[in-house]
C-alpha cells in the first residue's frame, strides 16, 4: 500500500513510518524542512514538501496515495486552541481529497475525549462532544467526514513515551526543573493512562490493515498511572522536593499545564486489543521514567 504519512520525522511518525515500511508498505512523508526531508529519506520513504499551515501544499499527496495517517500536530501547548483548529482543517482538507473513495484516512486524537469522570476509563466508543479539551475540534471533523462517507479511522493516544519523550510528561518535567520542585494537585490520585511509543507504532498499523471506517482505537498499554507515583519517579530523578498544591494554587503554578495537571485521563483498550490483537510489550512509563539521562535530556536553567 502507498501511505502519505504526516509527522514522518517526529517522535511517534518516524517509528510509524519505520513500522510502515518493515511490513512492505511504500511511504511519502511530508516535509517542512530540509533536515526533516533528509531524515525521511534517510529511513527509505518518499518526500513531499509542504506544510500544516498550508493544506493545499499536501493534498496532491493524498490524491496519489492509497491511504493517508495523520500524526503532525502543532504542540504549542501556550496556543492550543489555535493548535486544535489547525488541525481540524488539515482533517477537512484531507477528507475532501478522499470523499467518494475507500481509501482509509487515519487520525490522532486523544483517549481523555472519551472520559466522563475520573472513576471511568474512557471507553473505545464513547465520546462528549461537549468536552472542555479542545482537541475535540479532531473528533468534530471526524464526524463530519464520516458523515460525508469518508473512511475514517481514529487513533486515540495517551502519554507515549520512550526515554527520551512522554507526552505532556515532558513538559512537566521541564516546568518542575524550572520552579525547582515537582508538584502534583492534592495527593496526586488522578491517573493517567501510557503506552510506549514502538507499541503505538504499531497499532496504527495494525489500524491501517485490519480497523475499520468510524472506530477509534485506543493505543492504551497501561491504563492508569498515578500523577503521585510519576511525581516520587521524577523528583527522585531530578532530586528535587516534590509539593502537594491545592487546586486554587494549580494555575498560578503550572499556567497553562494546569488544565491538565488534576485531570485523570484514563482509557480502556480492551476493545482495540480484541479487535486487532494488539499486545503492548515495550517498557512502563514509569520504567522509562526511572532509566531517562535526565541530564542529556533536559538541560537545566
């Protein structure tokens, strides 16, 4: 199969595209940069030049293509919003290219759409279109393109991790090296669910040869973490003291993590997992967490 691969040289893309190109799959990743280009077909893909901001660089790309996985995402968590909305036009864009064809279209969201509380694990069908997260501008347009009869398919990710990255957990790690002290809200009881990165590489190809139009598939390995024990894991690392703040101190010290930082963002994949017989086995998040070089990592202030 042809893939047009979005994000082919970030941190979940590039094991995508290896993964992609493992199992015989031909790719073209898009490129914004010359250093993202070199890497691209340094791992044996195509390149296409263009960018988010610009859909209409890319679609030839998907027009060519026998399917399309979007991962590229604008994470500049001080514009989210801005983010979110970029996003769903580049979903719009791609879905217009595909209307009247079953060529599959597979997008990223996130698994804390589908939660409606922290007692309950967002569940694989399960989703609030009137959620506070705006990345819910994703699950929008994935509706509106199914509606349209576009063969979509959502992949819905938690904190992927190595040890070099782990989704928001980076951030907050590179906040607590900034303030000094690692912090958690209350006693740290929300949890979060994880999954390492080679496993989610995995499942979007799995997604891509046997999902189907209209699912979203969890790439959950563990279910739930505790913001407590990723707190202990990071402050041990970094030997820095570890605060309990109140949620009226959260926004003055987190800024804009805070909308994060007393969320429970677990998911169940017990459905991807019987669907498509996906079997996570890389490392724990907080297995990952213990054995990062934090120093060559994260470079201190």
């Amino acid at each position: 199969m042809h893939v047009f691969l979005t994000g082919a040289s970030g941190f979940i893309g590039s094991r995508i595209l290896t993964e992609l190109l493992n199992a015989g799959h031909q790719v073209t990743g898009l490129a914004r940069s010359d250093s993202s280009a070199g890497a691209i077909r340094l791992a044996g893909a195509e390149v296409w030049r263009g960018t988010l901001e610009e859909p209409a660089s890319f679609t030839g790309a998907v027009e060519r293509a026998d399917a399309v996985i979007h991962t590229a995402f604008d994470h500049d968590f001080h514009h989210f919003v801005e983010s979110c909305e970029k996003d769903r036009r580049v979903i719009q864009a791609m879905g217009e290219v595909l209307k009247g064809s079953a060529r599959p279209l597979l997008i990223t969201s996130g698994t804390g759409m589908g939660n409606d509380g922290p007692m309950h694990p967002a569940e694989t069908e399960q989703r609030l279109h009137d959620h506070a997260n705006p990345r819910i501008a994703t699950e929008r347009e994935a509706n509106a393109l199914l509606a349209a009869d576009v063969n979509v398919r959502l992949v819905c990710l938690p904190q992927v991790h190595d040890t070099t990255r782990q989704g928001l957990i980076t951030w907050y790690i590179q906040h607590a090296l900034e303030k000094g002290a690692v912090a958690c809200i209350g006693d740290g009881d929300n949890r979060w669910s994880a999954a390492h990165v080679s496993d989610v590489a995995r499942l979007y190809r799995l997604v891509l040869e046997q999902g189907a139009g209209g699912h979203r598939y969890h790439a959950v390995a563990e279910e739930e973490v505790l913001m407590r024990e990723i707190a202990l894991t990071v402050a041990d690392k970094l030997n820095l003291p570890q605060l309990s703040l109140s949620a009226g101190e959260a926004q003055a010290h987190f800024g804009w993590f805070a909308i994060f930082a007393g969320m429970s963002l677990r998911s169940s994949s017990v459905w991807t997992r019987r669907k498509l017989n996906w079997q996570p086995v890389g490392p724990g998040l907080l297995e990952d967490l213990r054995a990062m070089d934090y120093q060559n990592v994260f470079a201190r202030p």
